[in-house]
C-alpha cells in the first residue's frame, strides 16, 4: 500500500525496533463486554518467543453475557471455577513487574485491567496492596501511565506503518488485528478471538514490523514528490 507519509513508516519501523531489543511482553484479554463496567474473562501473555507466560480464564464478579459470548465463545459457566482476578494478581504482578509490555489496542485493556480490580475490591489508593503493581494509583491516568511505565499500544503503531490516512481527521485509520496480519501476509492462529491467540497475533505483527528497512524506498522517475508537510 502507498504510504502518504513514507517518514511515519520509517518512525514506526524504528519503534517496533527499539521495542523488540528490550524483550518485550505481548498481552490481551476477552472482556465482559465494551462498557466502562466490564471486566475481563479471560488474559494471556506470551514473551518475544511466543512462550505462554500465562493463559487463563478468569471469573468475572457480573456474570458474563451472551452477547459476549457469541463474540469470544467464553461463557459462564467456563468460568465458574477458574480463579477470580484479586486470585490472578500474585502471577500477574510476579510476569509483568518491570517489563515492557506491548498491546493490540492498549487503552482498552488498561481500561479493563483498572475495572476488573475495582470490582474484586481494590481501591486504587495505594493502601490495599494495589500500589506494588504496575503503575502508580494516584491521579491514575491510563493514556500517561500507558507510555510512562512501559505499555506500549500496538494498534496505534501499525495504524502509523501501515499508512490508511484519514484526511478529515488528520489521523491514521486503525486496523482491526486479523485486518492487520492479513494485510502483512501473516498467517492468522486459530480463535483469533481469544487472549492467547490475540497476543501471539500481537507478537508476530510488532516482529513483523521491526523486520522493516529504515530506508525510503527510491522514487519512481515517473513520480513527483510533494514535500512532507505532517508531523508524526
């Protein structure tokens, strides 16, 4: 595809690069549902070299819906006995403390992240254990603390590779995750809707990515360059 800003692709390139040499880790999770009041069903993390860190249904506190489970095929009943997410959060803390950690729409699972603890009963205020985890709680805000402690969103990187710009917003289009490896020719895994198999799919996508040249490709003598007016 014809990138309009051939430099944010180079800059996307360097990103996925960078982020690569500091071993990263690749999360997803299935949710409840899309609203501020869901929570997660289901998280998986797998390293650099598609090892499966953690792969787990999780039991919600609100019974899942089924209009959830037409989407990722989890139901309620999967999850009667799979452990809560206050019971994850020893193993959650112990894999992710530290790391880099790279998501496929990173805003939205934070956001999930953040619900699944209010409703298992923490606070967020530093003083109910909550604070030894992965960000700071105070004046918690999920798109600061996303690049601040090292959680990187993977949507919004390929939307800059790729190159789907959106004149009337002055934005680049995002791309649903299978959308994204079928247009990098990358073999899709099996359940593309559940949290390991999105989290590889994560994986082999940044890696595709960080494979890029940093190099403009040469102009064809046919075409006349126009200056490059966007900042990316």
């Amino acid at each position: 595809m014809f990138h309009p800003f051939p430099d944010d692709r180079m800059s996307a390139i360097a990103r996925a690069q960078k982020y690569v040499s500091q071993d990263p880790l690749f999360l997803d999770t299935e949710t409840t549902g899309l609203s501020d009041m869901d929570e997660i069903c289901e998280i998986a993390i797998v390293d650099l070299t598609g090892q499966v860190l953690i792969n787990s249904l999780v039991k919600p506190i609100k019974p899942i819906p089924l209009s959830a489970t037409d989407i990722h095929g989890i139901s309620q009943e999967m999850v009667q006995r799979a452990p809560t997410f206050r019971e994850l959060l020893p193993e959650l803390d112990r894999i992710l403390k530290g790391r880099i950690v790279i998501i496929y729409n990173a805003e939205f699972d934070m956001g999930k992240i953040t619900r699944s603890a209010q409703a298992n009963g923490f606070n967020l205020s530093g003083k109910d254990g909550f604070s030894a985890w992965w960000w700071s709680p105070e004046d918690w805000d999920p798109l600061a603390q996303l690049f601040d402690s090292g959680w990187y969103c993977a949507m919004e990187l390929y939307a800059a590779h790729y190159g789907d710009w959106n004149e009337y917003h002055g934005s680049y289009r995002w791309q649903r995750l299978s959308t994204a490896l079928q247009q990098c020719k990358i073999n899709l895994p099996q359940s593309i809707h559940r949290a390991h198999a999105d989290a590889e799919m994560t994986r082999r996508l940044v890696l595709h990515m960080a494979q890029g040249q940093l190099t403009l490709p040469a102009m064809n003598p046919n075409e006349q360059g126009e200056p490059n007016e966007h900042e990316g």
